[in-house]
C-alpha cells in the first residue's frame, strides 16, 4: 500500500499533457457517489452524492473552475431487549423496541482546482483540491415502544406503549476537500474519471473536523466533456 501512494505522488512530476487538456480547453461534467454500510447487525448507514462542475484548462497542467455538491445520507438504527416476565401472566417476553432514523441533506459551492499529469494518449492522473461554504440540514425522528410477546421474542405482539419524537436543525459550514483520481478519454472529447476524496476539513461556528479515509467507501465517479 505504501508503494501505491509513493507511485501516485511520482505519477505528478515526470508525465507531459496531451492535447485533450491543452489551455484554452473548457470543461463540463458532474460525479455520482453512493456508499452502504453497516456498522453492526441492528443500524446501517446509506449515501449518495452528486457534484455538478464546470472548469477552465488555464495552462499545460492545471484547470480551474466552479462546482456544486449536494448530498443525501440515511442512518437507520434498530434497538431491542426484551425480559422475560413471570408465566403466570400468559407472556413470556417484556420487549423495547427504539429506532432512530437521522437523515441529513447537505448543498454547498464553491472554486475547484486541478492538476493532470498523462500516462498514455487517453489516460492521466490528478490531484483535485476544493474548497466553499456548505449548508447542511438534519431531521431525527425517534420511535420507542414497549411490548409484551407472546413468544421468545422473535414477534412482536400488540404494544403497551408507543413514543414519537422528532427534530430538525441546519448548519453552515467552511470546507475543503483533497482527491486524487484517474481520467480515461473515451472519446476524444468525454472523459471518464473515478476520484477517491482522501482528505477533508470542515469549520463551523462549534469547532473544526479533519478527516482522512483512504479506502474506496468516498469514491466517486464522473463523465465529462472537454470543448
């Protein structure tokens, strides 16, 4: 793993351009990113992304633009435990139940910068930096209910009680991000790409979070055209 990282950095000093990117050349496209998760049995995480983008190719390796992103993330949790109650009652399990669901939207915008090195005629490596405010919503909506089963618990019978709660709130925040990525010219003039976003900071009014994940889960890929 060290030696990819080494190889990627290298793959920035020593390849020319090619004529897909000469300066002058405009750019247009957007990325799609989705990701599911589980951390444990009862709660899973899902995710989609979408970043539209428009750019400038200003000199031999370096493309500067404009690009929005949005984002939509699910987080779902199932808690039980149910007791046991005395026989007597004709019920053999007490059980709670809660789930949380938290979604979150986020729309931000902001500058992007890019620089490209080749490795062939229709292939080359950048290294994308981003950076601009985001607005970020949130809503939770919490469930709790208490039931008696009438079996070991595997079904859940008729509830004793049943509570529901929710809230929302919203946060702007200041954020920049790192990707690396691989683009491939299908054509002379669109242009595929997969972009793993390694590195991001964000800042709000309550702190600032720095961020690092170098596996493929915040992959992204795009489609672009290059006039």
């Amino acid at each position: 793993m060290k030696r990819y990282y080494i190889a990627m950095g290298l793959l920035l000093l020593v390849s020319p351009a090619f004529a897909q990117l000469a300066p002058g050349r405009v750019f247009t496209g957007a990325y799609f990113g989705g990701s599911m998760k589980r951390d444990n049995p009862s709660s899973k995480t899902t995710s989609l992304s979408f970043s539209p983008v428009a750019a400038y190719v200003v000199s031999l390796h370096w493309m500067l633009g404009l690009q929005a992103t949005g984002s939509f993330s699910k987080s779902e949790s199932d808690l039980r435990n149910s007791l046991p109650i005395p026989s007597g009652s004709g019920y053999t399990y007490y059980t709670t139940q809660h789930t949380v669901d938290i979604k979150t939207t986020a729309v931000g915008f902001g500058p992007v910068a890019r620089y490209y090195n080749t490795l062939s005629p229709k292939l080359a490596f950048f290294a994308e930096g981003s950076a601009g405010y985001l607005n970020t919503k949130y809503r939770m909506e919490s469930r709790m209910g208490q039931f008696v089963d009438p079996g070991a618990g595997t079904t859940i019978g008729s509830p004793v009680s049943w509570n529901l709660s929710s809230s929302e709130n919203s946060q702007g925040s200041l954020h920049g991000a790192f990707a690396p990525g691989l683009l491939y010219f299908a054509t002379p003039r669109l242009g595929l790409e997969l972009k793993a976003n390694w590195l991001s900071y964000t800042y709000t009014d309550k702190g600032s979070e720095f961020d690092v994940d170098l596996s493929l889960a915040k992959a992204a890929i795009g489609a672009g055209f290059y006039f």
